[in-house]
C-alpha cells in the first residue's frame, strides 16, 4: 500500500535513543521566509514516474484545503525518496486565509502516470504564519555612581534593562566590544557591565535580538530616554598650586589677622574638596571656571611657624585626586606673631648744613660719649673710581703692548718699550732725532704730540691717521702695531752723500 507523509523541513525534534517522534514543535513563517519547502517521500514504484504531486494548504485547522501552487512532476531520480517541492512566498502569502499568527496544516495528493491517485494524511508539522518585527519597548542604562548615574568610574558597574514588544530568544548585548549575556525569560532581559576596565568616554553598545519566529528586531544602541553613561577612570589633578598672604611688607610671612590664601587650577570639574590651613579647614573665596582659591584668617590660637597645608578633592565621577601637602612652585608661609625683643633707643644726633670756617663742635650723648658728625659725602664714589682706575689703566697697557709691537717692527727689542723713561731715549733714535728731544717727549701733552707726528712720519702715514694718534691713542697703536703698515726707510741726505764721496 503506497502512503504519503507530508513534512514540513524547517525544524524537526527527536528525543536521543528513541525511535518514537516528539510532540510536534512549532516552526514559523517570518518576514525574512521567501520560499516554502514541503518534502513528500514517494515509494519504489515504476509507475510514479511521469505522475504529479498537488501540495493543499488549509488555514482553518484542516477542515478546508486549497491547492497551493501548482503539480509537480515526478521524475525517475524521486523514485524511492523525498520529493521536495517548493512553494515561492508570493504563491504560499496570496492563499486565501493566510493572515498574521493563522496555522498552515499541509497535505498532498500523488497520481502515478496512468492516473490513478492516492491522498495523503495531514502533516504533524503545523506552520504559524509570524511575520511581526519585535521592537524594544524600552531600554534603559543605570550606573551605581553615587554622585551622578549617568557617570562611572572604575568602581561603579551600569545595569542594562531590556524589555521588548514579544518574547524572544536570549539577546546578544556586546558592551565596549565584549559580548555579554544577560538573565531574563520572555520580553525582559538584564545584564550588568562592570567598569573596572573600561576606557574613558561614552559607554557603547549593542543589542541584537529576535523573536521565536527569528524575525530580527532592529538593533539597540542608544537608551530609550537617550541617556548617555559616561566612563571617567582618570584621577584628578592639580596644577599651579600657590599660597601667599595679605601681609603688607612680605607676601610669604604672616601675622595675626593676616589672611593666608591657597590658590590652584584644577585638570578637570571637582565636586568635592576638603582644604586645610594651619590645620584650620579653608574657606572657598572664589571659584572661576577651574581656578579655586581658599582662604584663613590667622588667630591668637594658630601655631607660629611654617603653616602647613592639605588639599584632598576628587571629581565628578567620584575618582579622588592624590592628597597635596606641598605647593607647585615651593612657596610657603610663616605666620609670626612674636614682636622684637625690648631695646632702648641709643645715640641722637642732629644734622646740619656745614657753613666755611665752621670748626667742627664734638656732640655728646646723655652718657657724654661722642657722637661723630656725619662727614659729607665724597663728590666721587670709591665704586666709580675704581672703575675710572682699571679703564686708565687697561688703555695704558694696550698702548704699551703696541709700543712692544712697534719698536719690534722698528727693528728694536720689544722689551725696551717696556721700560718707562729709558723707552723715550730709544725713541729718539727711531725717529732719527737728537738725545736732547727726550726732555720734549717728558713735557705732556706737548711730548705726546710730537711723538705721534714721528710715529706716523715713521709709517708714512696721512693726517688722519696723525689725528687718529694723537686724540685716540688707544684705538690707532694698536692699529699701527698689529696692522699691516711697514716701516719707512729713511734715505741718506745729500751733505752726508758728498761727505763719503770726498773720502
């Protein structure tokens, strides 16, 4: 006897080491189903080869079916196997009564190729038509921050809250790039995210989902409040740390009621800080954007000396900042309220204008000892005339150097300049002239002028240069002695010629 059984392909159930089938599972038609598959298994019968198979569909619980599509020939190659007959999803979702959440149950009727036919019983497999996208009906982000919930720091974890139109498999919720799987049953899911190694900025996130039928459900990244976790693990810092005082004669001492003020610049927004003063807790004075500046007015009960001072804070997100004890750029304050010992005042003198021949009247005080009088002051400073005294003597050694210079391109030791009076008699005989003009070159400024006129006569040098010797010594020796001038030869005069021919 031939028999026909319908299945359906899409999903079948076998309890393991039993022959006997499971109850029926439900298997969907979703909004992503383009075809439909029906396998009907043919027997070994020759005679099938060249018949048809009609596939029925019924959408009433079985009471009435309709074609679905239309007969399919059976060929050699079905013979003894499942022939699988496709049913595209224009066809099967035109079939009156297809409807939303509607069962499909199935059956088919087989003809052999003289015509004789056989139907089959119903499918166990039953199709529910689910073509409905689920959606999130609400998605919400908590942190556990105590300062603001839609922050963290390291130590805060955030709760993911899902809820959805239907129930549907278990979401896939990937947060910072890690996949996390969250608890729940039906159309609720939570999952919780610790921050211990998160990066700083906005949390991201994804949730993917779909529903029984697998029809997927559009992907959540965003709350439904559009709220926003933001992840701080950065401690806080401080910059340009200060502290100074009111005290009118020095900013870095103090007395009593002198106000001391701390004053720093913070890297980020702080919610919390505790300041200490001497051990006195600071009071805030003004707060501009970043820029914090604290204050203490200083009592009989403050400790005298080096005031110490203390800075604990953290941010918005709860991170604390390390404890400051020390400022950014080594200022302190010494608070100081011992006065100078006693003393008695001691000399008084009055002081007056010296008049011409006035004898100098000795002053005494009230133990008769003399109080000198206070001698005017010098018109020129012992500063001021050591100075004159080295530049006089700095240019007499760079004339003197020259002078070494020239008597060695004169032909004469250079140690002979060196020597003070006897250097003037060998001048004589550079410049050709007689013994006595060593008395002319002692009278200044008369001797100096004569001597720079030989001097430039001896390098055959012009009047400028002559000026130059003789109003700026100092700049044209060295000019003379270190330059390239050479020396003139001196020619032999005529009565000196004839005297050598009449010998």
């Amino acid at each position: 006897m031939k028999s026909i059984v319908l299945s359906i392909l899409f999903f079948s159930n076998f309890l393991f080491g039993q022959e006997d089938l499971a109850p029926p599972t439900k298997i969907y038609w979703n909004s992503l189903a383009n075809s439909l598959q029906i396998g009907v298994p043919l027997a070994d019968d020759e005679s099938l080869e060249g018949g048809w198979i009609q596939i029925r569909v019924s959408f009433d619980n079985g009471s009435n079916f309709s074609d679905l599509g239309e007969l399919d020939i059976i060929k050699r190659r079905d013979i003894d196997d499942v022939k699988n007959v496709v049913i595209t999803e224009k066809t099967f979702e035109s079939m009156p009564g297809f409807s939303e959440d509607d069962e499909a149950h199935f059956i088919a009727e087989i003809w052999d190729r003289a015509g004789n036919s056989m139907l089959g019983t119903v499918s166990d497999s039953i199709l529910t038509i689910d073509e409905t996208i689920p959606f999130i009906v609400a998605l919400t982000i908590q942190s556990t921050n105590g300062n603001d919930m839609a922050l963290a720091n390291p130590s805060d974890t955030v709760t993911f809250k899902l809820i959805v139109s239907e129930p549907i498999h278990v979401p896939l919720i990937t947060i910072n790039g890690d996949e996390f799987e969250p608890a729940g049953t039906g159309n609720t899911w939570i999952t919780q995210y610790p921050c211990d190694d998160a990066d700083d900025g906005p949390i991201e996130f994804t949730i993917e989902y779909s529903d029984f039928a697998e029809n997927p459900g559009e992907t959540g990244t965003l709350a439904s409040n559009n709220s926003v976790i933001i992840f701080d693990g950065t401690e806080p810092e401080l910059d340009e740390i200060k502290i100074f005082t009111s005290n009118k004669f020095d900013s870095t001492q103090a007395i009593i009621s002198d106000t001391v003020f701390l004053q720093f610049t913070a890297t980020e927004s702080i919610l919390k800080s505790e300041i200490f003063l001497n051990h006195t807790q600071g009071i805030l004075k003004e707060k501009d954007s970043l820029t914090f500046t604290y204050y203490h007015i200083f009592t009989e009960i403050d400790s005298e000396g080096v005031i110490p001072i203390s800075i604990k804070f953290n941010d918005l997100a709860g991170n604390d900042g390390e404890t400051i004890d020390e400022t950014s750029n080594d200022s302190e304050v010494i608070f100081d309220m011992t006065p100078p010992q006693a003393f008695k005042v001691g000399a008084i003198e009055s002081t007056h204008k010296k008049r011409k021949h006035d004898n100098a009247v000795p002053m005494t005080d009230s133990t008769g000892a003399v109080i000198m009088a206070t001698d005017s002051l010098p018109l020129i400073s012992g500063t001021i005339l050591t100075i004159l005294g080295a530049s006089l003597g700095f240019l007499c050694l760079m004339i003197w150097i020259s002078w070494f210079k020239i008597f060695s391109k004169a032909g004469q030791a250079g140690w002979k300049a060196l020597i003070p009076v006897f250097n003037l008699f060998v001048l004589t005989k550079l410049f050709n002239q007689s013994v006595w003009w060593f008395a002319i070159y002692l009278i200044l400024p008369v001797g100096h002028v004569f001597a720079s006129l030989q001097f430039a006569k001896l390098f055959d040098k012009k009047t400028p240069f002559k000026l130059g010797l003789i109003f700026l010594p100092f700049v044209f020796h060295p000019i003379l002695a270190f330059g390239k001038s050479t020396l003139v030869k001196k020619k032999a005069s005529k009565s000196k010629k004839n005297q050598k021919k009449k010998k």
